[in-house]
C-alpha cells in the first residue's frame, strides 16, 4: 500500500541528474524540497495521505437499470492544508451527453448520468450545484472549511441508469449488471498536485485513495452478487447447500461448483426474500466493484498464496454456463495467482480473493476482472493473468495510474511475457509479445510514437495511449531486468512492495 515506485524512480534519477538532467515534473520536485517525498524512494517525514470510511447501500432491480444508492462517508484530511472545497468523482458522468470523452460513442452508451438527490455535510443539507460544465470531475464548496488533521461527515443519495452499451461497466445482458464507479468518490488530494482533477476521458485508470468499505447491495431474490470484498452474509443470502459449497471452495484447492446450471433451474440459489441484501466489507483498498445476474454460474476454488504463513487466496468466476472459456476460468486464476505471488514478482497475492466475472472488458478492478469470453482459451487466460497481474499496481501499491499508467501498464504486459513464457516456452510467448505489444509502435512512424514514456496519460491520445503504457515501458522493465539481473531486479520490486511505516502513523489512526 505504497506510492512510492514513481518516486523512487524520480529520486533516483536525482542522483544521476547532474549527469543526465532527467526530467522531473515541477510538482514533483516541489514535493521532495516539501519533505514529503524522499530521495530514497522512501516516504519523506512529512508524508500523509487522505483516506476515507465508506458505508454504500446500493439497490438494482433488474431489468430495470435504474441504480439507487446511498452512502455515509467520514473523509479524513491528514494533510496539512485547510480545504475549502472537496472534489468527487462522477465518473460514471462519462455516460453523459457532451461529456468530453477520448473518442465518439454510439446512442446506447448515453445516459443522464449520475443525478445527485441530496447532499448532506455535517448533518447539513446542501446544495450540490449540479453545474452542468462538470461531468466525471465536480468540485463542491464546503459551507465550513475542512481543517488538516480534522474529519467530515457526508451523506450522499443519487440514482443512475446503467448504459445500454457495457464497457468497463454497464448492462451485460437485460439480468445480469456489472457496476463499477458506481457511487461518488472523493477525489484524492495529494502533496504534489493537490486535488487530482483529471476528467475521465473514459480511457483513463485508478488514482484512489486507500479506504474502507462497507456495501450492501440489494437485489431481487434469485440475484447472485460478486464484489469486492469479503462476503459477510453468505448464511443469510444463499440457501444452505449453496453456502456451504462457497464456504467449502475457501479452503480447497478443488473447483467448486458453486452454483450449477441445474441449481438456477430450480430457482433455489439465494433466499427467497422479495429482496436480499448482500454484505461486503474490504479494508485499505481503493475501490470497489460488482457484478450480478440471476443466471451466472459460479466456480470457485483456492489456493496458497503465502507458503510461510499457509494462507489461500479464493479464486472465482461468474459467468454464463455458454462461456466454454470460462469453464476453465478458476483454473487460469489460480495459475496467475501462484505464479504471481512466488515468480515475479514473487510477492504474496495481498488480497483474500478475486472473481473474474464475465462481461464485455478486459478490466481490472480490486479483487475483481472483468473480463471478455473469447474463442481461443490460451487468449482467455493470458487477459485474466494480465488484469491480475494489476492487483500489485495500481491497487496494492496505490499509483498514480490515472497520470503515470505506463507504470502499471507496463508491470503487466512484463508479467504476462514472463507468465506466457514458463506455460507456452519461450519462442511462442515472444512471438506473441512482439506481435501484440511492439509491432504497432515499431511499424507505427507518427511522432506521437515518440513521446517520452513518462507523458501523462490525458495527454495521449490513439496509438499513443496503448504503445506508451504498455510495449515501450514493458521493454523498459525487461531492459531493467536484464541489466540487474533477476535477483536484483527482484530485490528492487520488492523494495517497492515493502509495507512503510507511516501505515501506522497516528495520522492514520483516525479512521
Ligand atoms: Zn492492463
């Protein structure tokens, strides 16, 4: 739970720079005369970090898609600075016509976004401005400015549709919903750029604070629910049988199947409550995603993560029974997870599980994939490896993916190269690699090619997106790797995943 790899990578390049005069960003060199970064990569004395507690209730009632939600948020602002205003983010305001977006998009992707309907701060209504210049970035005055060190309470009510058109989220058939950014969050505020008011421009990732979730997600009878999280009520929510196979899967490195075709069929999976309301909790993560259908199988099984102390991580899947690559979705995450926890890069998955559930992607989200069904297996599993490989960035490690997601981008198309190589040999795993993550910026001569691999995301557009965050900085790293050697290069990744010590800081005591 880091944010240091960029600026162990900057504060070495201070070292170097008189030679090289690399570049640092002003912002960032203004942090490390601040105190609050450190040359060595570790956090300076001074550095905090915001954080938040999350109570979200959310209700869907398909196939209506219309979602409603409530949340109580108590933000904390560890940092030294009085904020008059707070920013969230809308991102799901992406959905909204006019909405400044990377490319064009079709009717079925509008929506009206996300409507606010009441906004309470401290126990006192406000008004939220809905000013309709902001879309997935909205600033909000605070009737009372919020000292450093001190804590505010919020209370939000909005309701949304779901798109049509599914993406990263939205409606992946008339009963089965993947949601994602699907309540407001408070932007993060940080020490080298203050608030983060980046618009989403729908190609765009995480940049999250580290929080704590509580959700209740409400859904018909016969709904099932995957989340973030761990599940809280499975006794509660699912018939007897069902829950003991889920609680069965957590402990074995067998493949349950947890709900079968058979099992829908007899409309006997939850409990027949008109509706059920499903309980996730998950501690020091940056988000929080779902999925939920009321005819996706479910498989789950799992498997050691951590040697030393015997701890297992649960593997899922939720998909439709259709899916044949699916059917071998668990196997394909227990395989990503082992190799991912004792290869490269050889750290413990840090998580308890994680469920690839199937939609329309390719997405990482914390303890969860969305994830395409392809017709080439060996395809199938190579995605769910590289969006597991994205627990460690930006999730764990809490990068700044939204500026810097070459970092991130190109950590995973590096471990999907080494993943591919020890199941598929060398020759294979490289031709694929070249072909998939290099060829296009190699053949491509536009000079947008060219930009440096540090450029900030939002300031890259079509090839430039893709080749700058994933081939030239894979080559990056495979280059790092070659020139340390393995055990080196290890020895550094690990440096970066070490836990610091203002994780226990009074500071973070407050929440
Ligand atoms: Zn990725």
């Amino acid at each position: 739970m880091i944010r240091f790899l960029l600026f162990l990578l900057l504060g070495s390049t201070t070292i170097v720079s008189q030679a090289q005069n690399l570049y640092m960003p002003r912002n960032i060199q203004q942090a490390f005369r601040n105190g609050s970064r450190s040359p060595d990569g570790k956090p300076g004395k001074m550095y905090w970090q915001n954080r938040a507690r999350y109570i979200i209730s959310i209700t869907a009632n398909p196939p209506g898609r219309t979602i409603h939600g409530v949340e109580q948020i108590t933000y904390v602002n560890n940092s030294p600075d009085t904020l008059n205003n707070l920013v969230f983010k809308l991102i799901l305001n992406i959905h909204k016509p006019g909405a400044p977006r990377l490319g064009g998009t079709g009717e079925e992707y509008l929506t009206t976004g996300v409507h606010i309907d009441s906004f309470v701060v401290n126990g006192r209504t406000q008004p939220w401005g809905n000013n309709p210049g902001y879309f997935t970035t909205v600033p909000v005055r605070l009737q009372q400015p919020l000292k450093g060190g001190d804590s505010v309470q919020l209370e939000i009510k909005w309701h949304y549709d779901l798109s049509l058109q599914s993406g990263r989220e939205g409606m992946i058939d008339s009963t089965t919903f993947y949601l994602a950014y699907f309540y407001p969050r408070v932007a993060v505020y940080d020490d080298y750029q203050g608030w983060d008011l980046t618009t989403f421009n729908d190609a765009l990732e995480f940049y999250n604070d580290f929080n704590d979730y509580t959700l209740y997600v409400q859904v018909p009878k016969n709904y099932i629910v995957w989340a973030t999280g761990t599940l809280l009520n499975p006794g509660a929510v699912l018939q007897s049988n069902v829950a003991n196979k889920f609680k069965q899967s957590l402990s074995s490195d067998d493949i349950i199947h947890v709900i079968t075709p058979q099992d829908l069929q007899s409309k006997n999976v939850t409990a027949q409550n008109d509706m059920n309301t499903w309980q996730f909790k998950a501690a020091n993560v940056p988000d929080m995603a779902l999925g939920l259908s009321d005819h996706f199988v479910w498989d789950a099984s799992s498997i050691i993560v951590d040697a030393s102390a015997r701890r297992r991580a649960s593997v899922q899947a939720a998909y439709n029974d259709t899916a044949a690559d699916f059917h071998y979705m668990v196997h394909f995450g227990k395989q990503a997870l082992e190799w991912l926890s004792f290869k490269w890069p050889g750290v413990s998955y840090p998580y308890e599980k994680t469920t690839v559930f199937q939609g329309y992607a390719g997405m990482e989200y914390p303890m969860m994939a969305n994830d395409e069904s392809y017709a080439d297996t060996i395809f199938s599993r190579f995605v769910a490896m590289h969006e597991l490989a994205h627990t460690y960035m930006p999730f764990y490690m809490g990068i700044n993916e939204t500026l810097y997601g070459f970092m991130d981008e190109g950590w995973a198309t590096t471990f999907e190269l080494l993943f591919n190589r020890d199941l598929m040999g060398n020759e294979k795993a490289d031709n694929f690699y070249k072909q998939f993550r290099v060829a296009g910026w190699i053949s491509d001569p536009s000079p947008d090619e060219d930009l440096p691999i540090i450029t900030p995301g939002p300031n890259l557009n079509g090839g430039g997106v893709g080749n700058n965050q994933y081939g030239k900085p894979s080559l990056g790293y495979l280059a790092v790797k070659e020139i340390l050697g393995d055990a080196l290069f290890k020895k550094c990744l690990h440096e970066v995943h070490e836990p610091m010590a203002w994780q226990t800081s009074p500071a973070m005591g407050l929440l």
